[in-house]
C-alpha cells in the first residue's frame, strides 16, 4: 500500500457536522467491515484530491487513526453532482 492518509475520528455526526467540517476543507468519511465498528474520521480534501487522482488509490489505501494503521479500499465516493467535489467517502476494511 504506498498510499497513506492520515485521519483523524470524529465523534460529531450528522448533516451539521458534515457542512461544518467540508467548509473548513475535510471530507467526512466511515471505515466499515471485518464485523468490526464503523469509524467515522475526518481526511484533509486536498491530500484525499491527489491521493485519488492516481490509480492505485481504488485498490488500496493505509488509513493512520489515532496512531493506529487501518488498510481499506474505497466503496463509495458521495460527489457533488455540479461541482464534483468529493462530499463523503466510504472505506472498506482489506
């Protein structure tokens, strides 16, 4: 996996909290799978813009939560439909 993001968990959810953090430039996001808990975290937009701009991003990326090495996939990728700004991304535990 050479694509590693750091994040950061968030315990504010919701549609508020979402607008909030999108206007400070973070994609609100979840990590799901493995029968585990979600994860709701927060990534910064810009490295997440260039770390999906390349391929291998679709097959794998090192999510770094609170210290601790997560590797998932992307699932679903929630854009606006005029601006195509990445609204919330869904990960998936590998």
């Amino acid at each position: 996996m050479a694509i590693v993001l750091e994040a950061t968990s968030r315990a504010d959810l919701g549609r508020g909290a979402s607008r909030r953090l999108r206007r400070e430039f973070k994609i609100p996001a979840i990590v799901i799978g493995q029968g585990k808990d979600a994860i709701s975290v927060t990534l910064d937009e810009k490295k997440l813009i260039a770390a999906a701009l390349k391929d291998e991003f679709f097959t794998g990326v090192e999510l770094k939560v609170n210290g601790e090495s997560i590797n998932v996939k992307p699932v679903d990728i929630q854009r606006h439909p005029v601006s195509e700004r990445i609204l919330h991304i869904d990960f998936m535990r590998v």
